[in-house]
C-alpha cells in the first residue's frame, strides 16, 4: 500500500494527488475554515471540490481542516474517495486549554486498499482510540495534528505500532513520521510516497471472570 503525504500545500490539487499510490494525506497546511452553514447554503464549496478532486484521481483524498457548525470550532479531517464523502472524523479529546471542541469518537474508512482508522490532534495521546481503531479491524490508522515537531510523539505512534501491529501515519507542522509494524520509522520511496504493510495475523484471546453474587 502506498500512501503520499502533503505537509506543505494548502490545498489539494489534481497535480498533487494523481499518481501511483493509493492514499493521498494533506495536512493542517492553512486550508480555509469549513464553515457548514456556508457550505449548505452554497456560499462556499470547499467539500464539494474535495469530492470533484478524488473522483478526478481515482482515489481516496484525506484532507485536514479547521471547521466551524455555526459557531462551534472544532479540528477536522475529511475522507473523500472517487467522488464522495466518505466522512468527516474530529478530534474526539481535549487534553489542553483549547477553543476547539471534541466531537465524536473515532471512525473507520475503507477504501480499494485497505481499512483505516483516522485521529485528529489531541486525539494522537489517546492510546484507548488508537487501541479501538485496532480491535474494529483498522489495518492502517492516519493521526493528523497541528502540533510541532516533538521526538515523544514519533516514540508514541512506533509504540502504537508495535503495540498494536498496525501502520501509523502522523502529519505534524512542517512534517511527518511513518512508523512500520515493527515500531521502525521509515523513509520515503520518492517525493513524500511511503510504503506500508499492515500485519493481518492475529490470534483473538479473551478472559472470562465469574462475578460473585
């Protein structure tokens, strides 16, 4: 599976996202706010392009992005596949002082390639979601944050890895990491292509505990 990673471009281009690979990511690169009230009511159609964009590639588009439901700002990535809109995953935990609101839990995408969980910000210190994403059969997870460069973050997702038997993805300002099954990091193939490979050998175990009454 081959995914590009865009941490510079604001927004998405036919240029940018066509190619042989199977994701393209972009990043909390300055995209405009997506305000849904203006995107309902057609003022803007930032979503719509987004959609326009992955059925003109023929392939699944994450894009990040700040959005605002009428006053309630939240830290977002939208899934667009072949000319719809998958979904829109936000961040689901705060653990600092922030404007920004949680939103839901965690989802999963599935896309000709594989199946993916995504988290957003705050989310990338929840083990408990990335742990969850890996029990509902994600054999990829994209973390996308607005955060800087911090060395314990790469230590986070190789432990995610590692821990969990699946490719991580983070998208930080001005950069990335791509940890493998292993809990390595790894480098780009060319202009921002990794290659990963989920693990798919798991033995299910489960304990059962008798209560007394």
């Amino acid at each position: 599976m081959k995914i590009k990673i865009d941490f510079k471009n604001d927004f998405p281009t036919v240029h940018l996202a066509a190619g042989d690979f199977d994701l393209y990511v972009n990043g909390f690169n300055g995209c405009d706010t997506v305000k849904y009230g203006k995107e309902l009511s057609g003022q803007t159609a930032t979503l719509k392009s987004l959609c326009e964009l992955s059925d003109a590639v023929e392939k699944t588009v994450v894009c990040a992005f700040d959005t605002d439901n009428y006053g309630i700002l939240k830290k977002s990535v939208g899934v667009f596949d072949k000319g719809k809109l998958l979904g829109i995953s936000d961040m689901s935990v705060a653990y600092s002082d922030s404007f920004y609101m949680p939103g839901c839990g965690g989802k999963l995408y599935q896309n000709s390639a594989c199946k993916f969980g995504v988290a957003v910000e705050d989310d990338l210190h929840s083990f408990s979601l990335f742990k969850s994403l890996a029990i509902c059969g994600a054999e990829l997870i994209i973390a996308v944050s607005d955060f800087t460069k911090k060395e314990i973050n790469s230590i986070l997702i190789r432990a995610y890895s590692y821990l969990l038997g699946i490719p991580t993805v983070l998208l930080f300002k001005n950069g990335c990491y791509v940890s493998n099954v292993n809990g390595e990091l790894i480098s780009p193939e060319q202009d921002g292509i990794y290659r990963v490979e989920p693990y798919t050998d798991f033995i299910l175990k489960t304990t059962k505990t008798r209560l007394k009454r």
